[in-house]
C-alpha cells in the first residue's frame, strides 16, 4: 500500500508538470459531458515517437502510428453512450465520457488512470490519500478498457484501490479472471483459456501435431503460452518451437526477433502450423518479412488479430498461407454501420481523434482502399501538413466499415450496455443526476449481479466476472482476388464443440486437414508409435503391434491386447480374429488314414475268426488255446481297433472316458489270455519236476484271467470316480483353440498303462522261456516278438505324447494302440493262418504227432548228455565203448522225461490223439 501510495503521488506531480499537454484537458482523447462520467482506454497510436533511446525527463512522448481499427473502437464506445442517452432506459440521466489514448503503453495508461481517481469537481487535480475510499467521489463512475491484457492489468490495480468497476472489452489473459488479485474487473469477453483450448483442440481434431508458436514478451504472452502448453499436452499437441517477441514496438530488437523467428520457421520444416498470440503491429511486421521469404504456412489466430483488416489487406498476403482465427462473438452492429455512415455529421468537438482522423484521410486522399489504412499509419508517424475538407472525409466513409472489427464492437457495446444497466437498477430509489448519488464500488456490487441484455439476448458476468459467449472460427480465403474474412464455425464453450455453419465450411475445413503438420509419419492402423529419445512425444518411431496384439486407429501409444481364451491376432492386426476351434475331425486326411487302419484291423479280426472256426478241429486251432481263448483275443483286438474311433472328433465327455476305460480293459484281457498261453507252453516243455508242480499249481486259467483283467477295471472304475476324463479347451496356442480330452489323473493314467505293462513284461518272461519249440508251432516266439513290439511303441509313446501338443495328441495314442495291436495280432495269429491257409500238410494229426516226437526225442538227447557229461564228471570213470543197447541210469532218465513231455503235449495239445495212445505205448516211447 506504501509504495502504491508514492506511485500515485509521484504520477500526480507528473500530471502537472508533464509535456507536451500544458492542462489535463489536453491529455483527453475524446471527451463529453454528462451526469454520470464513465472513462475510457483506447490504444489508437500504436507506439510512442522517443528523441532518444531512453527518456531523459518524465514527460508524455508523441503517439505516432494511428490505429483506424482501434480509433473505431473509440468510435463504437462513443455511439453506444449516445445510443444509451437516445433511449429510455436512463431516464433524465445522461452518461458521459472521458476516453483516453494509451498509445499502447502502460504508463500512459496509467497516467489516464491517475486522473480518473482524482477527486470529482475539485479545482485541482489530485488524488487524496484514505484510509478508506468508501465515500471517495472520483472523477469517474466506471471504466471501459483496456483492449490489451498488460495494460488493463497495471489499470485494474490502480482502480481497485476505490474499487471503481473496469469492464475490458477485449482483454483475455486467463490470470484477469482471478478476483482475489483483480477484484473490481469484469469483461464482456471470455479467458484465453478457453480460447487456448478451442485453439488446442482444433489442432488435434485437425490431425496436427507439431506446431509452433509466437507471442509476446508480457503478461497476455507468457499466461497464453503457458495455457496453451497445457492445453496442447492435454490434446496430445507438442510445440516445436516458442518465439516471444518483444512486447511493444518501438523496442528495436523487434526487427532482428523477426528475423530469427522466420529462420525458425524455415528450418523446422515439418512444422506446417503456428499458433500466434501477437499484437497486430507485431503480425503486420511479421507478414511482410514471411512474404518475402516465400514462406507458406498454416497460421492460427488469436482474437487479437483474427479480424484485422489492416493485416488482411497487404499486399500479396495470399502466399503466406492459410489463416485460422479465433473471434468474440459477432452481435448486431448494423446501428454501428448506419453511425459511421454519417460520421460526417458527428460533432468533432472535443475528439482529437476523429479530427486526426480526418487530418490523415486528407493526407491519403489518393490512396487506395487497400492502401489507405498502412498509408495514415505512415503519414501520422510525421508532421502533418494537410487539412482535411468535407468532401474527402465523406467519400471514404465505407472504408472505415471495412476495417471495423465486428466481435470487438459487439464486446464495446455489451460494456456499455452492461453498466448502463447496472446504473438504471442504482437510479431507480437515487436520483443520479447528483453525482454523490451512488459510489462506484456500489455500481460493482449491482454490476456483478445482475442480467442485461443487447436487444435480442440476455447476458450476465459469471462467478469470475467473465462473459463466456463462445467464439467465431474464422478463415481467411481469396475470394476476386481480394482478402476475405468469412465465418467457418462457432466455438461451444458448454460442450466444447465445434459447430460448422454449413456444408461449404465442412469442406473447406477438410481441406485444412489435408495439410499435414506432424513430426513423425503417421502410424497406420495395426502400429504403434515408439517414442524416440527427442523430450516430444509427439516423434516417435512407427512399430508393427506384436502377436495377439492390434491397434485400430491411427497414432495410438500402445497396442491392445485381445483376449487370449477366444481371440488372437497376427502381427500388425487391426482387429482381433475368434480362434478356431480344433479336434482331430473325421475329414483330417490323418484321421482317415487311421481310421483305414482301424478299419484294416478289424477286417484282419474278423477274417482270422472266420478262418479259426472253418478249422476248429485242426490241431493248429486247438494248440493255440482253443476257440474260446482265441476268441476272446480276437473280441479284445476288436475293442481295440474299435477305441481308435473315440479319439477322432469333437471330443465329449463320454467319449474322453470311454475310450481309455474300453482300452484299458481290453487290452488288459488280451494280455491276460496271452499270459495264460504263455504259462501253458512253458508248462508243457519244461522238464524240470519242481518247476513242473510249481506251474500246475500256478495253471489256473480263468482265475488268473478274472483277476489280472478285475484289477484294471478297479483302477479304471476308481479313476472314473475320482478324476474322471473331462473335454477341455487348450487356449496354449495363439491361434486356435483345441478341444481336447483332459486326463483327469496323470497318476491314473500312468497307473493304467503301468499295470497293462506289468502283465505284458510277465508274459514276455514266460514267452521267453517256451521260445524253443517245434517251427510250425513255435506260438511262445512269436508271443515274445509280440511283446517287445508293445514295449518298443509304449516306450516311444512316453516322450512323444509328453512333448506333442495340438490337435493331433489323439493320433499319437491312436498309433501306438495300432502299432501295440497290430503287433500282437500279427505275431499271435498270423503265422497260425499261414500255416492253415498254405502249411495244410503240417496241419495234421500225423504230422503233428512226428513233430512233437521229433522234438521230445531231440530236447531227451540233449538232456541225456548233459546228464551223462555230468555223471562221468562226478564219477572220474572214462568210458571208451558205448552201445546203443546200454542202459546207462543218465540215459534211462532222458526216456523217461522224453515219454512224459510228449505224453503232456498230446494230453495239452491234442486230446484225442492222447486217447488213441496207450499208457503202455506212451512209456514205451
């Protein structure tokens, strides 16, 4: 508060002695009476003329460089309050005003501010100092003002010491809305903030990505850069660049930043896009040098700008590009028109500005339109020579139409309206022709509170004294040769939405999307984009998305997983695909092959049962077991051609169980039988008596079967209990999904499997023992083939089922189960048929009987040797003459087992033939 204090009055000795105005009236840019006085800040000179580098004495330099879009504002304040004071609505109340040129600088402006808080009707112009300004009558009621950001913020904290009411027009900057700092300021505009958004989300609806941007060294610049930053993050939008120009003209390194910013923009090529946040001198400049260099670029405007005509006019300024621009919204400025039509009849009175107005069109008469505007900027940067006549000032009066900004006029007059308003709801319990009627901080109370409306709606500053009316989207396109400002959209701050006018301005914003601005090429569908080691995100490098991954739209950060159980992709997808689902099917070429097989197999049973039973009496059938052993090997290789079936198609819990019950069983009782075989050779030919007693007592044929064969179904009935097969689905596989048949117990299966090999390892032994009998009939050699081929295939079978996966898992059981039987069938009965298909000379009683002779009597000779070798070994007696006659005790031995092996294979073998022979015989033999 302090140094507040030592500002204001250090500005008050200025007033008084500053130069070149000798009166505080000759600061006054327009100026006329009235009972209520409302002040007024304008820059209608752009920048201020300095003798020298740096000022040397505190005096108001000249204003040069006339601004006819800002002197137009002027001119839109002025017609409001004599719009305002035609009506009814201030009844015996008139408004006048005090409008003063900022020139486009704080201290100016805050030079006019200074006077605006002198005391009312005081013969000097002070500023008293209180402690409390609550019955302070300044000289003014209000303030409209300023149009830029920086100078209404060095205004407002002037005016907040007396909370005077400061209604902005056109100043934006996002920190204005804060009213813990700026307190008496509200604005018929909304915040940049949402204009950086508007500007951000255009750019990436757009498909822009890489832009870059150029403001202003002060507050206005730096607050919209730094939301804008924000908002472009947000909007997945990097900035390649950020140029800040020197805030204000006449500082001379605004020429060289030009420069600089310009050889940027031609080095980021990429960059198709800039976003500028300037004054209009700074674009007019920054215009004219882009020209030059030929550089073509896609420019996004600020509301600054957007709608200058004075920019819009350069010559040549087609080649720099597009212009996208951001404006207030437009309202009803038709009375405006019909004002400047008749400016000519206007007092000028008491408006410099006017009158420099008409100094410099006399100045320019021979201008063009286009040229006319840059040409009274030029003249009024000197002495002025010219004096202006009626007839040239009326005839140029639709130039100044061309040049009005129709979103700021709209935003002047809704500031006027607004406390108009507030003033007519003060007026109506005080008469306001007494200027002590009301304070000003009593206007701001009903000012904030209340609704007015511009002829045709209703409007009412919110909880931050901002009026967010949205904006216009504007383009800039030729049309006869000629720069126009057309209208392509309206900005909804609500929904934040763009909505388009008509189908024209569509398509000519999809003609603005063909332009690309982007720092890395855009990822297409079925990529995803890999950021480099640039701080952007926005370069990045394209990468194919992974298996079972995808990516459906373009520029996307990370691929989408599908859902591994039902979906799969390949690499570079766009979509996710439903897996198919597997089994071994009926139509595999795999499947029919082992289904022939199967087919094959059982033929081979049938035949050979056919076979067997048209030979039922021969002794090949009977030395095989007779029929119903051969029978029931034959039904249970039948089972097992028959299990294959089970393992192709889709499989089903039943038929996951059945196929390894009816298996299991099966060949349980094939190997039981075989097993009974195998005990009965080695019975039948072993020579050893207590080997022999043992295995008659062991011989127990159905027993033995019931019981091997009654274990399997008790370990498969138990598995079916506990951990039954189940159909389950292996999703394992990227893309399919195989249905396939679950276990249940891997320690029951194993165990299945286990016992089956316990029992073919038991045969086996036994085969083994009984290999050495007659060729036609030597069933324990072929047993043990049979066995060892079971061995080989479920020994191979172990490693390839563990480490096989896939549909094809059933086949590799289907082909050891082929193999195993086939194996077994083939060395079982296939010899048997060979010999009675085309051995049929050996197939008889006669033949038999010899060989089994021939065979007893070859086994006893060997076995009488041993024994003899044995004896004379014991005895140490050499024996030099034998005779065939001798009857040695080793010899005598030899017959006698002789005799008995072959009386048990005729007894086992051929029963009738045993019967045909007497005892007597038998021994004899």
């Amino acid at each position: 508060m302090a140094l507040l204090i030592i500002l204001i009055t250090c500005f008050v000795i200025f007033l008084d002695t500053s130069q070149p105005c000798q009166t505080p009236e000759d600061f006054v840019a327009a100026t006329s009476p009235g009972h209520i006085m409302i002040g007024g800040l304008f820059a209608i000179h752009e920048k201020m003329l300095y003798s020298e580098e740096y000022p040397r004495r505190p005096e108001i330099q000249k204003c040069v460089s006339f601004e006819v879009s800002i002197f137009l504002q002027t001119l839109a304040m002025i017609h409001s309050i004599e719009m305002i004071n035609n009506s009814s609505l201030l009844s015996g109340v008139k408004l006048g005003y005090e409008i003063y040129d900022t020139c486009t600088e704080v201290t100016v402006a805050m030079a006019a501010t200074l006077r605006f808080l002198s005391k009312f009707n005081c013969s000097r112009e002070i500023v008293e100092i209180k402690c409390d300004y609550s019955s302070y009558v300044p000289r003014i009621k209000a303030v409209i003002g300023s149009g830029y950001s920086e100078i209404t913020m060095a205004v407002s904290r002037m005016l907040n010491l007396q909370l005077i009411p400061q209604v902005s027009y056109e100043s934006t900057a996002e920190i204005l809305s804060d009213k813990s700092r700026f307190p008496s300021l509200l604005r018929t505009v909304p915040s940049d903030f949402y204009q950086t958004k508007a500007i951000a989300h255009l750019i990436q609806k757009s498909g822009w990505n890489w832009i870059g941007m150029i403001t202003t060294d002060d507050d206005y610049g730096r607050l919209a850069l730094n939301t804008f930053a924000i908002q472009a993050a947000e909007n997945n939008v990097c900035i390649a660049f950020k140029e800040v120009f020197p805030a204000f003209l006449s500082d001379n390194t605004v020429e060289v930043k030009i420069n600089q910013t310009l050889e940027k923009i031609i080095a980021e090529a990429q960059v198709n896009v800039i976003v500028v946040f300037l004054r209009q001198f700074h674009v007019f400049n920054l215009f004219n040098k882009a020209i030059e260099r030929n550089i073509n670029k896609i420019w996004i405007a600020s509301d600054n700008w957007s709608t200058a005509t004075k920019i819009a006019t350069i010559p040549n300024v087609k080649r720099i590009g597009k212009v996208v621009g951001f404006t207030f919204k437009r309202g009803n400025t038709s009375s405006f028109h019909s004002f400047l039509q008749n400016l000519h009849t206007f007092p000028k009175d008491n408006n410099k500005p006017l009158n420099e107005y008409i100094s410099l069109l006399s100045a320019c008469a021979y201008a063009k339109d286009s040229d006319l505007s840059q040409c009274i900027s030029n003249h009024s940067l000197g002495t002025l020579a010219y004096k202006a006549t009626e007839k040239n000032f009326s005839l140029r009066n639709d130039f100044l139409w061309d040049y009005t900004e129709p979103g700021v006029i709209h935003s002047i007059q809704l500031a006027v309206f607004a406390l108009s308003y507030a003033i007519r709801d003060l007026c109506q319990a005080r008469d306001c022709r007494n200027p002590n009627a009301f304070q000003p901080w009593e206007l701001l109370y009903v000012l904030k509170n209340m609704t007015f409306s511009d002829g045709k709606n209703s409007f009412h500053f919110d909880a931050n004294g901002d009026l967010n009316i949205g904006y216009d989207v504007l383009l800039w396109k030729e049309t006869d040769g000629h720069m126009t400002i057309t209208k392509m959209a309206e900005y909804d701050l609500q929904n934040d939405v763009f909505i388009f006018t008509d189908q024209e301005t569509k398509n000519e914003f999809k003609n603005l999307k063909q332009i690309q601005s982007k720092c890395s090429k855009e990822c297409s569908p079925g990529q995803m984009k890999k950021t480099t080691r640039s701080q952007h995100t926005c370069c990045y490098e394209c990468v194919n998305c992974p298996e079972n991954h995808y990516t459906n739209q373009t520029d996307m950060d990370h691929c989408l997983l599908c859902n591994n159980e039902t979906h799969w992709a390949p690499v570079r997808s766009t979509m996710c695909y439903e897996k198919e689902v597997e089994y071994l099917n009926w139509n595999d070429s795999l499947a029919i092959l082992l289904l022939s097989l199967s087919l094959l197999g059982i033929l081979f049973v049938l035949a050979i049962g056919i076979i067997f039973t048209r030979n039922l009496n021969t002794p090949i059938v009977k030395s095989s077991g007779g029929l119903t052993i051969c029978y029931i090997i034959l039904l249970c290789h039948f089972l097992n051609f028959a299990s294959t079936g089970f393992f192709i198609g889709e499989p089903q819990n039943f038929t996951c169980q059945t196929r390894q019950m009816l298996f299991g069983v099966s060949f349980t009782l094939c190997i039981s039988c075989i097993l009974m075989k195998s005990l009965k050779i080695l019975l039948a030919f072993s020579f050893d008596p207590k080997l022999q007693s043992f295995l008659r007592c062991l011989y127990k044929p159905v027993p033995i079967i019931f019981t091997c064969t009654g274990i399997q179904v008790i370990i498969c009935t138990l598995w079916l209990i506990l951990a039954a097969p189940v159909v389950e689905e292996n999703i394992s596989l990227p893309r399919v999904i195989i249905l396939e048949c679950e276990e249940g117990s891997i320690v029951a299966f194993g165990t299945m499997l286990g016992y089956i090999a316990i029992l073919a390892f038991t045969c086996f032994i036994f085969a083994f023992k009984g290999r050495k009998l007659p060729e036609n009939y030597n069933e324990a050699k072929f047993i043990t083939f049979g066995m060892l081929i079971y061995f080989i295939a479920w020994v191979t079978f172990i490693p390839v089922y563990a480490t096989t996966f896939g549909k094809y898992l059933p086949a590799v059981e289907i082909i050891v189960i082929l193999i195993s039987n086939y194996g077994i069938l083939c060395c079982t009965f296939f010899p048997k048929c060979y010999v009675i298909l085309w051995k049929q000379e050996t197939n008889t009683k006669s033949a038999f009987l010899k060989m089994i002779y021939s065979y007893s009597s070859h086994s006893a000779g060997i076995l009488a040797i041993s024994h003899t070798s044995l004896d004379s070994t014991n005895s140490s007696i050499t024996m030099t003459n034998h005779s065939t006659e001798n009857k040695s005790p080793a010899l005598q031995k030899s017959k006698n087992l002789q005799a008995r092996a072959f009386a048990h294979i005729c007894r086992e073998n051929s029963p009738r033939v045993s019967k045909t022979l007497p005892r007597k015989r038998i021994s004899s033999i």
